[in-house]
C-alpha cells in the first residue's frame, strides 16, 4: 500500500482491474479546492494507456514487479525461451507476451523481463539493437517518390525503411520501440 505521494514513474499499480504501470505523474495544488495527482496509465498486458486522476494522499495498491536481465535462447515453435542469466533458470514465455519483440530478437540477445507472482507481463528491449540487413533492393539515383527510402528485410525477418544508399549485408542500428532506422553501423 501507497500514498498518491509515493508515486513515481515505472511504478507498477493493482488497481483490481489489473496491473497499471505510472508512465507520468503530475501533483496539481490549485489556488481553490483540495490537491491531486494527475497521472498517466498504461495497462502492462493490454498495453492501453488512459489518464486517471487521484485526490492526493489517496492510498493505492502497489504491485510486486520482479524485473530480471535474461538472454533468449531459442523459440521451441510455441514458445520463446529465455535464461536467467545469474541463476540459468529457462522460463517459457508465451507469443501474446512478446507483442513485436521478435521482430529485433536475435539468438542470445539480452532482454529484461517482468514478471509478477510468476507470470511474465512484457518483455523489453533495449532502445535500439543492430541488425543485418538480409535483403533489400537496389536503390535507383534520383527516386524520390518514397521520400529516399526503401524497404529492406532484416535478418529476423523485420520490414524497415532505408536509405536508398544502404546495400543487402550492411549493419544498420534500429530503434526498437517504432522499428525506425536510426543508422549505419560499421
């Protein structure tokens, strides 16, 4: 249990109507009437973010969120396998779960987990991974009708947009979160 006043971001809520994590918080004392807490909430399995507002001092139901550093191991056809890194303890964890993370997941890539009374609730990236690039299309100088950029198919099988100079093979940097190419790695 705790106060509206305790709250931070990445603070994960038991609302009874599932788990929500803090993504903002902002404590408002208007000139006239009592304080409040403006806050910002993203559910962690749906992923839906609503606002929510709280009377300040209001006690709120915290939840236990074990976040571990493991490495993915493989996919075994129905599910992705990771390890524990400090204890090697393998945990199965579903399709659902992984949402887009296959998309930037390589074979022993490292990836946080959170989990809560032994559930898996989400899997995360880091901000951006590099990748090579497994196929993509010549680029034709002077097309600018995609705005100088093409497709291109990452090793794990991903579609981004690149630049019309980068050639099947090259290491390009991609940002995790929206899938955006963010650079050229040598």
């Amino acid at each position: 249990m705790a106060s509206t006043n305790d709250l931070k971001n990445g603070l994960v809520l038991d609302m009874g109507n599932g788990l929500w994590q803090v993504m903002e918080f902002q404590h408002v004392k208007p000139g006239k009437g009592p304080a409040f807490v403006r806050t910002k909430l993203k559910n962690v399995t749906s992923g839906k973010i609503v606002d929510k507002t709280f009377n300040a001092g209001t006690k709120v139901e915290t939840a236990t969120v074990d976040r571990s550093d493991m490495q993915y191991l493989y996919h075994d056809g129905t599910d992705y396998i990771f390890m524990d890194t400090k204890t090697y303890e393998q945990i199965p964890v579903s399709p659902a779960v992984m949402g887009t993370v296959p998309d930037y997941l390589l074979e022993n890539a490292e990836a946080m987990i959170a989990q809560h009374d032994g559930q898996v609730l989400y899997v995360e990236l880091p901000p951006s991974v590099v990748l090579h690039i497994a196929q993509t299309d010549p680029g034709l100088q002077g097309d600018r009708s995609t705005g100088g950029t093409k497709p291109a198919t990452l090793e794990t099988g991903a579609e981004i947009h690149v630049p019309l100079f980068l050639e099947t093979g090259t290491k390009v940097k991609v940002d995790t979160r929206d899938g955006s190419y963010l650079g050229r790695v040598n």
